[in-house]
C-alpha cells in the first residue's frame, strides 16, 4: 500500500476524526478545571485599608477572605495615625481572589531617630549645614560661652540637656547651639 492510497482509506479519516475528537474533549475538560480550580468568575474588592490601624485591617480583611503581609515600615508620616496604613498593595477598589495576600506599609511610632555628630570646634555655619544635612533642625535660641573662636561650636543642647556626640534624637528635633563669644583669651 503506497502513502497515497493511505491517505485515501477510511482507517486514515477515522484516526483523524478521533484525534480532533480527542483534542476537542481534553480542551474542554482542561477550560471546565480550570475554571473551577482558579476561581476565574471570582472577584473581590479591595478595601481602602489607608489610616486604619492593623486590628482593623485584620478584621476587615478576614472577612473578605483575604490575608495581608505587612512589608515595611515607612518614614514617620505626621499626617497618619501611629502604626497605621500608609501604602497598600494592591491599591483600593481593585479587583483580586480570594486568599490573596494584600502587601502592607506602615507609619512608624515616631520619626526615625539621628546620632548627634562631634561638632565640637567646627563654625556656626558648618555646624548649621551638617545639622541640617542629617535630618535635624538648628534653633534660633543659641547660648554663647566665654570662648576665643567667635561662633565656635562648643556644644549642643536640646530642650536645655547638653547633648554628646554619639546621643540619639528623633528626625526634625531641635538642637541649639552652644557658641563661643569671640572674647576669650
């Protein structure tokens, strides 16, 4: 028998027909278990999670039959409660399954805390300028000393306390400037 007259026969059309067949009924099957295993008809909204605090985002969450995993926490925000919900992931309103984990970013108790650099010496301006460079804020109230170096850093104070290098204090304090008079020996 030569391939021609194969591809004639009727045993040929009958392998074919059972092959479509075949194809057809494990597409079918395959599209039904996936439809079911992946939830696929399933939608659930995102809730606006942001300012909550996590309690609530718990109880919110578990009863849509969602999870979350708290991811990070941010720089100190003022504007946000402490240890509430400053990002969230995925963003309010959309659409997920069920079970889905929803990535959470939290403000911090306070702001982050600064160690105290040894300014001892330096001007009043580099002083100023690092100060500022580090996250802290220099206060107008500056106290001077009987000193030789006119606006010589001579120490750091904060609320009154005399701080030393290596003191830690939260980002945005404070500090004033002890300063030399110019008037020393």
């Amino acid at each position: 028998m030569s391939i021609f007259q194969f591809l004639k026969s009727k045993s040929f059309f009958k392998q074919i027909l059972i092959t479509i067949v075949g194809v057809l009924v494990l597409v079918f099957v395959l599209k039904y278990w996936l439809s079911i295993t992946t939830n696929h008809d399933q939608k659930i909204q995102v809730p606006n999670l942001h300012k909550m605090s996590l309690e609530d985002v718990n109880k919110k969450l578990k009863d849509l039959n969602l999870d979350f995993i708290v991811i990070d926490s941010a720089s100190y925000n003022p504007d946000y409660p402490k240890k509430s919900v400053i990002e969230q992931s995925p963003e309010a309103g959309d659409f997920v399954k069920e079970k889905r984990k929803v990535y959470l970013t939290l403000n911090p108790s306070k702001y982050r805390d600064i160690t105290i650099p040894d300014l001892n010496g330096r001007t009043k301006r580099q002083a100023t300028s690092q100060l500022k460079a580090k996250g802290l804020n220099v206060g107008t109230n500056f106290t001077y000393v009987h000193d030789i170096g006119k606006d010589v850093v001579r120490g750091l104070r904060f609320n009154g306390k005399i701080l030393n290098p290596g003191d830690k204090l939260p980002l945005n304090s404070i500090v004033d400037l002890v300063l030399g008079d110019g008037r020393g020996n």
